[in-house]
C-alpha cells in the first residue's frame, strides 16, 4: 500500500465555476479522489482553497509529524502566489502592485516547503500549473473594474499569461535544481486542440474534462 498526501489549492478541491450562478462549487469527488479508489494507494487530501505558498507552508508545519506516515506528497502552488488585488490595479494602475507572492518569495518559501517534507522522511512530488485561458481570465477578474487600466498596468493581455507561466516556469526550475520529480501537467493542456474546453469561463479552473486530464496525467505518472 503506497501512502500519499496532498497539498493543493482550490485545484485539489475539483472547483468548477457554475456559469448559472457566477459561483463555483465543488465536484461530487475531490481532484485527487481517483488515485485514493486505486487498492495500491491510500490518499489523504489537505487541499485549501485560495492557498498560496507560504499559507501551504503553515499547513505543512502544522502536519510535519504525520508527513512521515506518506511516501509522497504531491504539491501545486502558484496560481493564487502569481494573482494580483485587481480591484486596487483598477483603481491606481500607475502604482507597482505587487502579486500575493512576488517570485522570488514564491520560489525560497516553496524551497523550505520541500525542505520540511524531506526532513520529516515523505519524498515531494510537485506539480506545474495548468495554464490560463488568457482572455476569459481578464474579462473575469475585470468585471465591473475598470478593465482600460488594468490592462494598461499588465501591458496586454498575452502578458497576463505569460505572467502566470513564468510561475509555472520556477517549479520546473526548483524540481531540477534540488532533484525533486516534476509532474508537468501544463504541457499536457497546451498541447491539446481542445484546449479551450479544458478551462473554465473564469479562464484559469479546469473544468471536468480538464480535472480528468489532470489526474491521468498524475496517476500515469506514479504509476
């Protein structure tokens, strides 16, 4: 039996947005649930929603002593530590706003994280992040904002995600340069022709189909 845990934000939790309320709700199963129904793996999900890195740190502290008890702990952060106050952008788009965790931040409070797992005997496994729908994710966060500055703060909405990609970069980068196995799923949504159905209104939660690429992808990948 191969004991797994993870630590993801609302990604983990399988939320989708319901386009008739505006709101989003949760899958009948958590992302993960999958890998728990194979009888060769038993899976324990800490997954938060809205966590970024340095919250999924303090999450982390907090179980350090039952992490031995998994032989990986699956991690995705970065796309609430890349997202901006964009209520503040639209209002003072001349100011340097700075996202929930700037890069560096990100990529040092991430190393710790990995640390802490490793020192407490589970082996990491990190995940990249899937990729935005650019479009959709300006008009979502842009609603009823003023959207002129806050494009005219991120210079073009391709920058916004090239912005989140290069989050998505510095996993890549922490997993070669400490020697911990990266999952890319992100390579496994832009390869594909209907990438467009994989990714919500919201432009950045995955949507059914693109929750069961997803966990293919990383069950495939353990297996």
């Amino acid at each position: 039996m191969m004991n797994v845990c993870v630590f993801v934000d609302s990604i983990g939790k399988g939320v989708e947005l319901d386009m008739g309320s505006g709101r989003y709700k949760p899958l009948k199963l958590d992302l993960f649930e999958p890998l728990g129904s194979n009888q060769n793996i038993s899976l324990k999900n800490y997954s938060m929603f809205g966590c970024t890195v340095t919250r999924g740190l303090s999450v982390i502290e907090r179980y350090a002593e039952n992490l031995s008890n998994y032989k990986y702990t699956i991690l995705v952060f970065g796309g609430n530590d890349c997202n901006f106050m964009w209520n503040e952008i639209a209002d003072a788009p001349e100011v340097d706003h700075q996202p929930k965790n700037p890069l560096d931040v990100f990529m040092s409070t991430y190393k710790n994280m990995i640390g802490k797992i490793q020192n407490a005997g589970a082996k990491p496994i990190l995940l990249t992040l899937p990729p935005l729908h650019a479009e959709r994710f300006f008009d979502w966060v842009s609603k009823g904002l003023n959207a002129r500055n806050i494009l005219k703060f991120m210079g073009g909405v391709d920058r916004i995600y090239r912005w989140q990609e290069m989050y998505s970069l510095a996993v890549l980068k922490l997993g070669k340069n400490l020697n911990v196995p990266v999952v890319d799923i992100r390579s496994e949504f832009i390869c594909r022709k209907d990438l467009s159905e994989l990714i919500c209104e919201d432009g950045m939660h995955p949507t059914s189909k693109g929750y069961e690429l997803i966990v293919k992808t990383v069950c495939d990948q353990l297996s």
